[in-house]
C-alpha cells in the first residue's frame, strides 16, 4: 500500500515538473493553482517550501530569474513594472518564509540569494523589522493602560451601594464604562496583533490569532 501511494505521489510529481518546465518556466502560472500542488514534496526540501509550486529549479532558469520574476516582472513586486496582474503570481515559498540570502539578510541585496532555499522569514530579510514591532506593541499597549486607569477613576467615584468590588470586574456597566472595557479588550487585541504586525515573522498564526485580533480591531469602533 505505501509502495503504491509512493508512486502516485512520484508520477504526480513528475507531471507537474513537466508542466513547470514547459509551461510556466519563463512566466507565471497560466492555469487554476490547484493543479500545481496536488501532494505535499516526496523529498525534504527546505522549512518554506511546501508545495510543488515551490520547486525553484523546476520553474527558473537561474536565482536570477526568479528575482525578475519576484520584484519587476509582475505589478505586485515593488519594482513591478510588468505587464503580469498580481493575480497570476504563484509564491516560489511558504508565507512567510523568502530564500536565504533576500535582501537584508547576509549581504544587503540579492547577490548572496540561495537559489531553491526558503529557509528565512521575511522578517530576517527585512532590516529593522522586529524593531518596529517591538515599538508598534509599547504604542498598542499605551491607550490600554489609560483604559485600565480610567475604569479605576470612575469605580472610585460612584456612590457606595454602586461600587464593584474589583474595578476590572464591572456590573451593569454605565456607557463610561462599557466604552472603556470596550477599549481595553481593543487594546489587548491591537498589542498582540503588533507581536508580528505584518505577519512576516511567522509569530502568530495568520489564520487564527492574527485574523482574530484584525477583526476584533475593526469591529470594536464599529461597535463602540
């Protein structure tokens, strides 16, 4: 049985090199990304590169090439001047992860980028990039600390009978107040979206955590 599904996977694997290599070598993707990536890699690749789609060597000449086609030959690169829509474009790695080399990380440029290595995160190809998360949280986390000190403030200045006994535990809250537990929970949500404010650095699951605290940040002005 697992002879079987090893040359299944082989022959599908083997089909969409072809493709790659015929088809979409020199450009991009003309055809539904599904059909480039039906099963995980048969070998062990690099931690970014999960799909077939991130064969490097199947679908670029040389590391050049896929610089081209990365940063000047589609719209979305920050050199696009392409005349591919961003639509067409297939990631050559795993979000958030770029090759070895991209940018920032070793040399500044791309002379020293390793050609089918997704082994970095955008994060370390970006200098200053955890800085600027650093300093996005301690901005996030200010508006939740003068949350926390006004909710303190209006406790302490109802009458006795309506006192909580613990600020942060609020019952049958005034609109002060439910406007300002309503800006401490946006200001939780907002400091731990700026953990990874990008996503480029893989801290936060972008499907789960990262999404939630996004909407919960759009949702809470609409609400409030």
């Amino acid at each position: 049985m697992v002879e079987k599904k090893k040359k299944i996977m082989l022959k599908y694997h083997n089909m969409i090199s072809r493709i790659l290599h015929t088809g979409f070598r020199a450009h991009v993707h003309r055809g539904p990304i599904d059909t480039m990536n039906p099963l995980p890699w048969l070998d062990s690749p690099s931690i970014g590169q999960t799909l077939l789609q991130h064969n490097q060597t199947a679908r670029f000449d040389n590391v050049t090439h896929m610089i081209n086609y990365v940063c000047k030959d589609n719209l979305m690169g920050p050199n696009g001047n392409g005349n591919y829509p961003m639509w067409d474009y297939v990631p050559i790695c795993e979000f958030p992860f770029i090759n070895k080399g991209w940018n920032h990380d070793g040399h500044p440029g791309f002379d020293d980028v390793v050609f089918n290595d997704c082994s970095i995160t955008l994060s370390q190809a970006i200098d200053g990039y955890d800085s600027m998360c650093v300093m996005m949280v301690i901005f996030a986390f200010i508006p939740t600390l003068f949350s926390c000190i006004f909710l303190q403030m209006v406790n302490e200045k109802k009458k006795p009978k309506d006192k909580n006994k613990y600020w942060f535990m609020v019952k049958k809250p005034n609109i002060t107040e439910q406007l300002l537990v309503l800006g401490v929970f946006l200001g939780i949500a907002h400091t731990v979206r700026c953990i990874d404010v990008l996503g480029y650095a893989g801290r936060l699951q972008i499907d789960t955590i990262y999404t939630c605290c996004t909407a919960f940040c759009i949702s809470c002005p609409v609400h409030g």
